[in-house]
C-alpha cells in the first residue's frame, strides 16, 4: 500500500502513527507547503516569550522521526490539485504523486477580512506559522519599544498578547464581541482573565471594530483611533478545503467525515483543522480546531489506510491554556444546568445535561481537570458516581469501588 | 509490561509511598535530607476519605491521550512507560485536560511532573513500592 499525506502538522503524525502501528512496510510520503521538519504549532507563542527555542520546537517528533517511519517528505511544496480517479496529487511544481491511500491533513488558514486601507499598512502579520511569528520577532526588534495592535481576542490573539506584552511598548486588543474568548468562555470568568491579562498592561478595546486603516493607525467604529507600529491580524481561521473539493469531496465548512476520517471518496481519508467535527458535547456538527483532536483523527485515518478498523466518535471542545500565570481549563458545552463555585482566586463552572456532565470551565486551580473531560467523553451517567463528591473536586473517590478497581488495579485504556 | 497497581482494601492511608516518591525523585542521598524542612511534591497521591484511601498515579496506559494531546512533544512512550522531558514541556497543561486519572501535576520547575516508575532516577525501580508497608502497591506484569 503507498501512503500520501498532504500537510505535515500534528494531523499527519497522527496519520503517520497510525499507519505504522499496523503496517510497517508501505511507503508513506508527506507533501507539505511548510519547509520545516513538523513542529509543534501552538508553540509559536512559547517561541516568542522565551518558554521554547526553535531547536526545541523542531522536536515536536524528533529528528529521525520520518526516517525511522519510512517517511518520504516532499517539504515547501504546495500539492494543487487533488485527481482521483488517476489517484495522483499534483504539484505546483508540476510534479505528480501517486497514491494507493491519502490524506488531506492541510489545517487551516488564517481568515483576513476585508478591511479599508489594510494594504497601505506594511508592518503586518498573521499569527500561524513558525515563519509568522519569526517575522513578528523581526518586526518588534530588541528595543521593546512597538506599540502592537492585535486584531482578534481569541485564543490565538491573546496566545499571540502573551507571547509579546513583556516585548512591547503598548499592546492593544480589540475585538467586534463584547468579551474575550468569546467561543471559549462565558461572560463572568472572561471577565477574571480579562482582569487579569489588563494587570500586565495589556489594554482591550471591545465591541469595537477598525473601521479603515491609515498606515500606522486604525480608525475605530467607536470613532477613536489607536495608533501602531506594528499590527497582527488573528480575526479567526478557515479551512483548507480546496484540494478535497476539488477531488469530489463533500465539503460544508470543513471537509465532512466519518468516525473513521474517510471522506465521501474512496480512498481519500482527512483529519485535523480541514475537517468537520461530530461534537459529542453539544452534539452538533462543528469544527474542532485543536491538537488533540487533530492527532486523534490523524491517528484513526492513518489506521484505517492500512486496514485496521478503528473509530474516533469522542471529539468534544476542550482547551488548556495560560496566560501570563493564570491557568484556564475548559470543556464542552454549557448548555445545561450548572454548578458555580468561585473566589478571589479560582472559578469553577460545571455544566449537566440529561444525567451527564457536559462541560467545565476551570481557572486558577485547574488540578486533575481530565477527570471532568473524561466524564464528558466517556459520557458517564451522573447517577452511577457520587456527584457530590465530583462537583467538590476532580477525584476517582466519586467512582464506586467497582469501577475504581478497574481504573487503578489493572485495565487500562 | 510491569506496572504500578492499587490493592486498595490493603491501604493503611500512611502516605509513605508520597514520602518515598518525593525522595526518589528528590536526587539526594537521603530521606531526611530530601524531606526535612520541605514541602513535598510526588508524583503519586493518596485519596482518602471516611475510611477508605488509596494510591493514584499514572497508568501508563497503552493509548495514552496525554501523549497524543501533548503540544510540545514533551511526553512520549518509552519501553512502554510513558515520560516527559521537561526541557521540551511549556507548561501548557494540555496534559491535565486530558488525562483520566488526574495522574500529572505541576511542578515547582514551572513544567510538568509525572510518575516515570522511578526508570530515570537513581533507583530504577519505583521506591514508592517498596516504601508501602501494607503491599497496597504492587509493581507487576497484570
Ligand atoms: C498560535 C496558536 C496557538 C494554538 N494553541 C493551541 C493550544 O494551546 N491547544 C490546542 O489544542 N490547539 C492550539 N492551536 C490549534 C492547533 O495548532 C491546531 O489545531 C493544530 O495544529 C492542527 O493541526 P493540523 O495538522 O490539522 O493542521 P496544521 O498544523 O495547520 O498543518 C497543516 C499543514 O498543511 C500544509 N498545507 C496546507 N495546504 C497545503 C497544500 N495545498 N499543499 C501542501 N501543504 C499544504 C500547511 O503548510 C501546514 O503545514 C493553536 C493554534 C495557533 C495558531
Ligand atoms: S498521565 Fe494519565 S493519560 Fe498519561 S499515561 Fe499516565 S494515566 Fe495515562
Ligand atoms: S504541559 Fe507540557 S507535557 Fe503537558 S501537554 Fe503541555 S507541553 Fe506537553
């Protein structure tokens, strides 16, 4: 069987890795845009505050990776066209590969609304990618003297805040939704992070928008103005779905799969940020734009390719992130009824839905946080543990002894 | 592969295997200099309450989430047992999230810090073990 992935993120590890946990033989080969050996995408912003280098980074898998993988990689190469009925991937370059098995693990894209006099503004950048946040390194210089504004109260704009705000002059936040994090967090602990992001001086202008650019400032909705040296556009991210499209592929948003991560054409399989997800939380459709559940796809696809029969059907929201030394967990959906606890310093929010627990926000005290996410994916139901224990603390002290033997005397996932 | 297991009517609740975790892991050459004047950090917890307790730590599982989870690389399979490289960890942790057992934990180093059944310390075997006076630990092929 020859195996051809397209991108090489953390979707086509998955792939790689799976495939060879059940055939050790079929050549793989791995086309992919990016020029770099695979790295670890959400640590662009560890890279820019000092937590990581790019040696580092590169090891996301280490250097033998593709070797001892019997990887063939095809790097800073951009793969056109998708024909599946010659089951070839063509080039840019003019090239064509062929395939037995493929899949499309081509990520997603940073989404650049139009927005007036943009073009005329020259010291600008996305926040994606290794080259991105190289040229935001460049941009800011040594003097810690830019005033920065950040387009985007998202996760990968405020990723983008704390990766900088020890670098910069002045560093603006602004965003069209009246709070930050707004698919991540409700309104009362955005409004702790917030607090806090704002005590490391980092200023947020929300419900506003930039009306048009001048070079180095952004005329606001509100009719103020803030003025910048520098400026990064992280509105929110699309998905790379042409080439899947372009092979047949029923595509809504995302490239539609099933547990398996095939797509609708034979032999064309896909995973990670290009796909849509089955949301098990909230159970609806949407995509799920993380890591873990990129390697997970990855993972599924790739041993599908060689044969084996494998499901991924526990994909549900899920987040870890700090910033600036405060930690958030969440999970989820919050659709439900919920059960607050909160003081100075922690917020807890769990979330129950028909005998389940279906989300959790955690800040402060995020300790054992993935025995929450395990009860959402695992969709235990709430009257077989002891919830009073679970809504006091994450601890298998909730489980019955039953159920305890197994998870610690001996069966494990 | 042998790994940690919990007899959990045998727990006494002593927290020894906490203490002798902490100094396996402490690279000093002594309990007492490891432990005195410290607050400990291990890598294994007892959970107790209205009599009953017992042992957590990781489980070394055959399909691991916090390694597929991992955004660093940091956590990996080792001849089975799963490790972290606290070097490469930036303290995301996505690991927390993920794993089921609640087996990892912050460390004081800023990364994260695991049950690694004392393969990278000076004792080679998991100290925690042969601290438990009641066997309610055990390291064995199941
Ligand atoms: C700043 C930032 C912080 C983040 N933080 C987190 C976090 O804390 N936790 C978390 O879970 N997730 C986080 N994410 C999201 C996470 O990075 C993604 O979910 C994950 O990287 C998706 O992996 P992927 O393999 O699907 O896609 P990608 O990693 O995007 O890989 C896709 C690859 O495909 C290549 N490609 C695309 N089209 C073509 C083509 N036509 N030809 C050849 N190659 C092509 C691209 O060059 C790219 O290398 C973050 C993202 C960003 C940007
Ligand atoms: S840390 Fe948790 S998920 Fe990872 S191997 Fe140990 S028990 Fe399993
Ligand atoms: S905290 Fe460290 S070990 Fe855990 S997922 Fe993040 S980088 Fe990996």
């Amino acid at each position: 069987m020859n195996y051809v992935i397209i991108g090489n993120g953390t979707a086509a590890v998955g792939t790689i890795e799976g495939i060879r946990a059940v055939d050790r033989e079929g050549p793989i080969t791995v086309i992919s845009e990016e020029p770099y050996h695979v790295y670890g995408r959400p640590l662009i912003s560890y890279l820019l505050l000092g937590k990581t280098t790019e040696e580092k980074m590169l090891q996301y898998r280490p250097a033998d990776f593709y070797e001892k993988n019997g990887v063939k990689t095809l790097l800073g190469r951009r793969a056109l066209k998708v024909d599946p009925t010659a089951k070839a991937v063509h080039l840019e370059d003019g090239a064509s590969v062929p395939y037995d098995r493929l899949c499309i693990c081509t990520g997603s894209r940073p989404f650049v609304p139009p927005m007036e006099g943009l073009d005329a503004v020259e010291d600008k950048t996305s926040f994606m990618t290794l080259d991105d946040a190289k040229h935001l390194d460049a941009m800011l210089g040594e003097h810690n003297d830019k005033r920065v504004l950040i387009i985007g109260a998202g996760l990968i704009g405020l990723k983008c805040a704390e990766g900088i705000y020890q670098r910069v002059r002045e560093l603006t936040v602004i965003d069209l939704a009246p709070r930050i994090l707004p698919n991540v967090l409700t309104e009362a602990p955005a409004s702790i992070l917030q607090k806090h992001i704002e005590s490391k001086g980092v200023r947020f202008l929300l419900g506003d928008s930039v009306q048009r650019f001048a070079p180095h400032t952004a005329h606001l909705q509100s009719g103020g103005a803030v003025d910048f040296d520098v400026l990064v556009v992280a509105v929110g991210v699309r998905p790379n779905t042409e080439l899947a499209a372009g092979a047949g592929c029923e595509v809504e948003r995302g490239i539609l799969t099933d547990a398996r991560s095939a797509t609708t054409v034979p032999d064309i399989y896909a995973a990670g940020d290009c796909t849509v997800s089955h949301d098990i939380a909230a159970d609806t459709d949407r995509i799920l734009a993380i890591l873990p559940n990129a390697y997970m796809q990855g993972e599924t696809a790739g041993r599908c390719m060689a044969g084996d029969d494998a499901v991924f059907d526990k994909a549900i929201p899920m987040n870890a992130s700090g910033f600036m030394g405060l930690h958030m967990i969440t999970a989820g959906s919050y659709d439900g009824e919920t059960y607050l606890e909160q003081d100075e310093a922690h917020y807890k929010l769990l979330v129950t839905r028909d005998n389940r627990l279906v989300g959790f926000i955690m800040i402060g005290d995020v300790d054992r946080a993935g025995i929450y996410t395990s009860l959402i994916r695992d969709r235990v139901p709430l009257d077989s543990i002891d919830f009073d224990l679970i809504r006091e603390k994450p601890q298998l002290m909730a489980f019955s002894r039953a159920e305890r033997a197994k998870k610690l005397g001996g069966i494990h996932g | 592969m042998k790994r940690i297991y919990v007899n959990e009517k045998w727990c006494l609740g002593c927290h020894l295997c906490e203490y002798y975790c902490a100094f396996a892991n402490s690279g000093k050459s002594s309990m007492v200099k490891a432990l005195k004047d410290h607050k400990i950090a291990p890598r294994i917890r007892i959970e107790e309450r209205d009599g009953i307790s017992f042992a957590v730590n990781c489980r070394h599982c055959t399909d691991p989430l916090c390694v597929k989870g991992c955004i660093s690389g940091a956590l990996t399979i080792v001849d089975g047992a799963v490790q972290i490289d606290s070097d490469k960890c930036v303290g995301c942790y996505t690991c927390i999230l993920s794993c089921p057992y609640g087996a990892l934990s912050t460390s004081n180093e800023g990364a994260i810090q695991k049950c690694e059944l004392c393969m990278k310390n000076a004792f080679g075997q998991p100290l925690c073990v042969q601290g438990c006076p009641n066997k309610a630990i055990v390291y064995e092929e199941r």
